[in-house]
C-alpha cells in the first residue's frame, strides 16, 4: 500500500489502541460488577503503587536510551549500557520497597508483597524489550505485542476472578500479559548485547536525570490523586475515581498513538534539523487528537451518570460529577501530552522537567487541599486545573523554538459537529429515553454516526485528507 510510513504506522497503532483499550473497558465492566469499587480501589492503588517503584527501577533510563537508539549511532551499545543500568536499579527500586512496604497498609497480612516485587521483575525484562523496539521505531510491532499483553492480561484475570482469587487474580493477570509479551517481543528484537563503555553510560545519564524527573512529575498527574484518595478517603472511592478516569481515556486514543509513532520520528527529524517536519506533524496532531476528544467530551457529560449506571453499575454512579471534570482533563492532556514529548524527543529533557515539575507540585498541594472538602471531585478539579498549566508552561518553553499552529477551522468546525450532534443527543433522551444498556448504545452510536457526517460536510480539509488515506488503501467511500 502506497501510505506513508507516519500513516501506517499511526493506523496500526490506533487500532491496536482500540483493541486494547475495548478489551480493558470490557474487562472492568465485568470486575466493576463482580467485585465491586472497594476490590477495584485496593487493585488501582496496587497499579498506582507499581507505577512509583517502577519509575526508580527505571531511572528514566528507557525514555534516555529511545533518545539515544533513535538517533541511529552506536544503538547495540546505547541498549547495552541501558540493560546494566536498570538491572542496578532494578536492584534498589526492590530494596527500597522492601524497606517501606511495612507503612503501605495495602501490603501488609497478604500476598501482595510477594505479588509486587514479581511484578517488578517482571517488568523490568518487559521494558528490556519494548525499549529495543521503541528506539527502532518498530511501533506497530509494539503495539501489536500490547495489545497480545492485554489479551492474555484479561484472560487470566477473567478466569481467576471467575475462580474467586479477587484481588489477587487481577494482580496475576497483569504480571502474565507481560510475561507473554516480553516472548513475543524477543522475536522482533533488532538490537542485541555487545560491548559498551563509560561514555555510552554517560550520555544516557546526561539524558536520563532529566526523564526521570519529568517522569516522576507526570505520575503525579497519573497517581498522586489515586494514592492521596486512598490515604484520605477509602479503597472503595478510589475505585469509583479510577473507573471515572479509565472511561475518559476512550477521548485520548489517538494522542497516544500519535506519540509512540511521531517520538522516534521528531528525535530524527531534529537530528537532522528538519523542524518544518516537527511543526506541520505537531499541528496535525493536535486535531487528530481533539477529533475524538471534543464529540467524546460533549456526549459524555451528557450522558454520564448513565454510563456509570449501566457500564459499572449503581455503586459507581457517584463518580458523574468527577467524570465530567476529567473529560475537560483530558482535552489539556493532549496538548500537555505532545508539547512534552517533544520537548524530549528535541533533547530538551531539563526543559520538560522543570515545566512538569512545577506542576506536579501543584497538583499534589490543590489534591491535598480540596481532596478533603470536595472528596473525588476535588481531585478531578486538581487534575484539571494542574493540566492546563502544565500545557500553557510546555507552549511557552516550545513557541521559541517552534512555530506551533493549531487549525482553529479544523477545531471549530468539529465544535459545531459537537453541539449538532449533542442537540440529537438530548432530544432524544426527551423522546425515548435511556432505560437500558440498548438504548444507550443506540444514543452513543447514532450520535457518533452525525457527529462525523457533518464533520466531513463541513470541513473540506479532513474530508480530503481522509478520502487521500482510504484511496491508498484503495478504499474510495468519501467522495471529493
């Protein structure tokens, strides 16, 4: 097919992303109904908890040596320092854990130490493996092996939640997706082991302390609100915020996958000096992204009590109001999201740091303050507030490098299709009304069906790139 390597690789990835994120919706449809919002939170603050030990196993040494791999010089010897790296690391996360396991109530009179500390290594050979890949800009191999991840993930976790092993069937199933992604993985693997010496293992360094601390300031967007919710409140209202946060996520599909395809290609494109490349995909990418975002953004806060209510059930519908704020979230994460990592991949990683430094501190003080007074609304306004400022910092540490656009047209245009398709929406809950899961698929589906049939009136510019697109693959269904 006659598509453009940024093309194909950002199809494979999107649906990959699709498949895994309709696997993971799925999945927790069924966890929130069989195990209800306290298993889910105490299963979260496990995730939330592996996620802070993974960092320091990590050190931010993986985004360094992707950098690094990416530029094309010296990789097998950029992999290797990276491997001996993390196995020190890995070393010190699980000491460390060890050392303050006994003051996390979560892991205290159960399995779950045992769990934690397998999930570590275990992860660690996984990101052995997806960081080859990753650096070599084997995306849709990569997510292929995700979503393989995913799918073994939730086949255990169905079969031994099935079996009655709660919790700890879900934490099983999360090590055995990496597991069996880590093998496959191997089979792609272009790099291998070969001698490295001092300086490889300083120009990762140099690279690495950066990374590693926007990294621990992104998991303060990620986990902070998850950990100081449980701290604050109880395991059951973690549950509640996390599926809110997890069902949000359906509006950041194509941020994503527009981040794993596009990071190793602007890495090379600023090694080059390419920076119109840099400028005009940045630009694209943000209306492919809000494509999604916006008509999701809208719809769900039309109908979100009754998709917690028929989703997850009753006990999770307490979580509308937080689910509203973390849509608005997640519209600033996408432009927080692609200004940072491009901030990484043009070897600007102190930049990047002190932009999501300052806001991780910000989030973790407004979580503090309004967790107690507002409960999971108030770290839904935290999220949403430390967000937006994160990306204004990001536009501000970028606009001089960069000429960064945003194609207003494009955006309004998807606005009117929003507020066209939402008018449809309302209407017709006046009319038939939602009373079951049926009539709320047809809601969401029939919405979704007007939403881009006047997007694709309206807007001759994605009209003619996504005619261009489906021609390639010799699909001819818009006309010009």
């Amino acid at each position: 097919m006659a598509i453009n390597p940024v093309q194909r690789q950002s199809l494979l990835t999107f649906g990959s992303i699709v498949a895994v994120t309709a696997i993971g919706f799925i999945s927790t449809f069924y966890f929130a109904h069989y195990l209800g919002p306290a298993i889910l939170g105490t299963f979260f603050l496990f995730l939330a908890y592996y996620g802070i030990f993974d960092l320091i196993s990590d050190g931010g040494f993986s985004g360094a040596a992707v950098k690094r791999i990416s530029e094309g010089r010296l990789q097998s010897e950029y992999y290797t320092a990276y491997f001996i790296l993390r196995l020190v690391l890995l070393c010190f996360s699980v000491a460390v854990f060890v050392l303050i396991s006994p003051y996390i109530s979560e892991f205290n009179g159960n399995d779950l130490f045992s769990w934690f500390i397998l999930a570590l290594v275990v992860g660690t050979f996984y990101n052995f493996t997806t960081t080859n890949l990753f650096g070599t800009a084997q995306v849709g191999v990569m997510q292929t092996t995700t979503l393989f991840n995913t799918i073994v993930k939730t086949l255990v976790q169905i079969l031994a939640v099935f079996l009655g092993f709660g919790i700890g069937g879900l934490v099983a199933g999360f090590i055995a997706g990496m597991i069996a992604a880590a093998i496959l993985n191997m089979k792609f693997l272009q790099l291998s082991l070969s001698r490295c010496n001092r300086s490889h293992i300083e120009s990762l360094l140099s690279f690495s302390v950066w990374t590693f601390l926007s990294s621990g300031g992104f998991l303060s967007f990620t986990y902070a609100d998850t950990i100081l919710i449980g701290y604050l409140m109880s395991e059951t209202d973690v549950g509640i915020y996390r599926v809110a946060f997890q069902l949000t996520s359906v509006s950041s599909f194509m941020v994503i996958a527009l981040h794993n395809v596009l990071y190793p290609r602007i890495s090379r494109w600023h090694s080059e000096k390419k920076i119109s490349l840099i400028e005009y995909s940045l630009s694209r990418s943000f209306t492919y992204s809000l494509l999604l975002a916006i008509p999701v953004t809208a719809g769900g806060a039309i109908l979100a009590d009754k998709l917690l209510y028929f989703l997850y059930g009753a006990s999770f519908v307490p979580g509308a109001t937080v689910f509203i704020i973390l849509l608005f979230m997640q519209i600033a994460n996408i432009f927080m999201f692609l200004q940072t990592s491009c901030l990484n991949a043009m070897d600007r990683p102190r930049i990047s740091f002190y932009v999501t430094a300052t806001s991780a501190i910000l989030n973790i003080v407004l979580n503090i303050l309004l967790i107690p007074d507002f409960g999971i609304a108030g770290a839904g306004l935290a999220s949403l507030v430390t967000m937006s400022v994160n990306a204004v910092l990001a536009y501000l540490a970028l606009k001089s490098s960069l000429h960064i656009r945003i194609d207003a047209g494009s955006v309004m245009n998807m606005i009117i299709s929003a507020i066209i398709m939402s008018a449809f929406v309302i209407g017709y809950m006046y009319v038939i009304s939602i009373r079951d899961f049926i009539s709320l698929g047809l809601s969401i589906g029939i919405g979704a069906i007007i939403y881009f049939l006047v997007l694709l009136l309206i807007d001759k510019t994605i009209r003619s790139e996504l005619k261009e697109l489906l021609d390639t693959m010799n699909i001819p269904l818009i006309p010009g």
